[in-house]
C-alpha cells in the first residue's frame, strides 16, 4: 500500500513540474492568423496561476509580433478566475490591444481588439464596447476573412453585439461570412445555425427562424452536442409561444431544463426557468412558476452581471404576488427592482443601448 502511495505520489510531482517547466510552441511556416490559432488552441497551466502561465507564455513576449498576443492570453486566464470587469484584466487587454497597434499586421490588431470587445460584452459594458465594436467592424471591412482569427467564431460574435443592438441586418451579412467558415459537424457550426435563428426571431420571420432551430437542433443531437441541442429547443418554444401553442412551448423548456442542468450549465438553465415560469403565468400554474423562480433567483445571484436576468425574475415574482393578491414582501421586491433598473439606466439596460445606437 506504502509502495502503491509512493508511486502516485511521484508521478504528481513530475506531472506538476512538467506542467509548470514546459513553454508555449511557436510554430512555423503557417500564416500568422493560424498560428495565433495554434498558440491560443494549445494546453495551458491551471487558471489561476498567473506565474507559471507567465513562464508558460514567455517565449511569446520576446516576438515583438507576438507580444500582444501574450497580453492577451494573460488578460484572459485573469478574467475567467476574477469572472468579472477587473484592473488587471483591462491592463493586460489595454496593453495588448497598444502593442497590436504598433504591429503592421492586421490580423493581430482584430484579434486583440475582438478580445477585449468579447471581455466587455460578455460583463455588459457596452459604454466601452461601442466605438470600439465601431472600429472592429470597419477594421474587418480591410482583411481578407480567412486571414482573421478564428474567422467563423469572430463573425458569429459581432452578429451577436449587432443583434443586442438589434441591427438584424448587418447581423445576418456577419452570420453568413459565419456560417462560410464553420466547419459543418461541430459545435461552432450549431451555433451559428441558432443564431441565424434568433436573427430571423427578432425580425418576427417564425417560419425561418424555426427553420433554423430545428437544424441546429438536429446538427447538435447528431453529434451530441446537448448545450447546443438545449439552446436550440429553447429557441424553438419562443416560436411556438409567440404562435400561441403554449402547450408545444412548455414541452420543450422542460426538456431545455432538463438537457441544461445535465451538463452543468446554470445560465441556460436559468434562462428557460425564467422564460417557463412566464408560460407557467399565462397558463396560471403558479405554483410551478413560483418554483422555478425561486431556484432560477439562486443562480442570478450567483454572478453580477446577471442583474438583467435577475431583474425579469423579480418582475415575474410580483407578477405572482399580485395574482395571489398577496402583499408580504412586495415592498422588498419592488425596492430591488428600482436598485437594479437604476443600475442597469448605467450598464445594461435599454438606455445605454439606445445611447450606444
């Protein structure tokens, strides 16, 4: 037993040391978008630790077309530990995005750019994001797109700001270029099919936008993709409710739910909770919708930049308060609703998009 300790003992401290001494590779002879592809795809040491990424990254700080780059990577591993806006994150991003600029090259110039926008969007500063969300688009109007990062990806994610701002239209010419450059059979490419969906949502085209879901949601099954699959049902309800087949849409937010809390996703599980207890109202099953608010309200807490998802919840909560004509906790609820429309008046709501537009 001593011997069979010792020996597990060992092979962690020479994983642990082989993990922290090896460096990045650079590799050769590639265009410079797929070898920034190459660096970003390859196996890195645990978040967190920012000394040993740093030694991990290093050669990457003495290419001066590189340099950025390692700004990046490090910006990023910051900001998936902190999981929020950060000073650190924004140095790091902030510097990347200064050394790119001083690089003849294009291609690292979006990537850098795009990487901080994604970082911004993703924590709702969309005061910060927008002239620079300007720049990045007239930039890519000056590259060839298989010359960018990542292209399929990077186009998908500036149809999705476009859609925020719910600029359907340039968001469908960038879901297009997406859908060019995603390979087929793979999760990226489920994606992008739901998003072209959710395009033809908002603009109300049901037929298409349905179309679309349902061929996510079959490329996602197929491959066992059961996020992508989840999104893509959840997608689909929203068309079945907006048709009034309530029935049809609540089936399918079960199985979102269920599908969703499967793979440990609690965003997507908190946003079908949220948009089933809506139905749940309609179909005044209020017991069920108080249910699910409850457990979708722990998740909401959970991140601060779910203040708009929590604020739809607490709006559903008195919603059921007035159906059971009931008042206890009513003044609570409304007093967080106006703290969170007067902090999202500054961060995520209507009224900064609208500033932004």
């Amino acid at each position: 037993m001593l011997a069979k300790r010792t020996y597990y003992v060992v092979i962690f401290i020479l994983t642990f040391f082989a993990l922290h001494a090896q460096s990045v590779k650079i590799p050769t002879a590639l265009p410079e978008n797929k070898i920034i592809e190459a660096i970003i795809t390859q196996q890195r040491p645990l978040e967190g630790d920012t000394l040993s990424l740093k030694n991990y990254l290093n050669p990457l700080s003495k290419i001066d077309k590189l340099k950025p780059l390692y700004h990046a990577l490090i910006a990023n591993s910051i900001t998936k530990v902190l999981d929020q806006i950060n000073d650190k994150s924004n140095y790091h991003y902030l510097k990347s995005i200064e050394l790119a600029s001083k690089c003849d090259d294009l291609t690292i110039k979006i990537y850098t750019l795009q990487n901080y926008i994604k970082y911004l969007y993703t924590y709702r500063d969309f005061t910060t994001l927008t002239p620079l969300f300007l720049d990045l688009i007239n930039q890519t109007r000056n590259i060839e797109s298989s010359k960018m990062v990542f292209p399929g990806d990077s186009f998908k994610k500036i149809a999705w700001i476009l859609q925020t701002f719910g600029d359907y239209q340039d968001a469908n010419h960038f879901l297009q270029l997406a859908k060019t450059h995603t390979k087929k059979g793979t999760p990226d490419y489920s994606s992008v099919l739901n998003t072209i969906g959710k395009n033809y949502l908002y603009s109300n085209d049901l037929k298409k936008s349905a179309y679309y879901f349902n061929q996510s949601a079959h490329s996602a099954h197929h491959i066992s993709d059961t996020l992508g699959y989840a999104k893509a049902l959840g997608y689909l309800a929203e068309v079945y409710q907006k048709e009034g087949d309530l029935k049809k849409a609540i089936s399918l937010l079960k199985k979102d739910i269920s599908l969703s809390q499967s793979c440990g996703n609690d965003k997507n599980t908190m946003f079908a909770s949220t948009f089933l207890s809506e139905l749940y109202l309609q179909t005044n099953e209020i017991e069920k919708a108080e249910d699910l608010l409850n457990k979708a309200t722990l998740i909401a807490y959970s991140k601060s930049y779910y203040a708009i998802s929590e604020l739809k919840i607490l709006k559903l909560k008195l919603a059921i308060l007035q159906k059971k004509g009931r008042t206890d906790g009513e003044l609570i609820l409304r007093r967080r609703i106006t703290t969170l429309e007067d902090l999202l008046k500054f961060k995520d709501g209507e009224t900064v998009i609208n500033k932004s537009n």
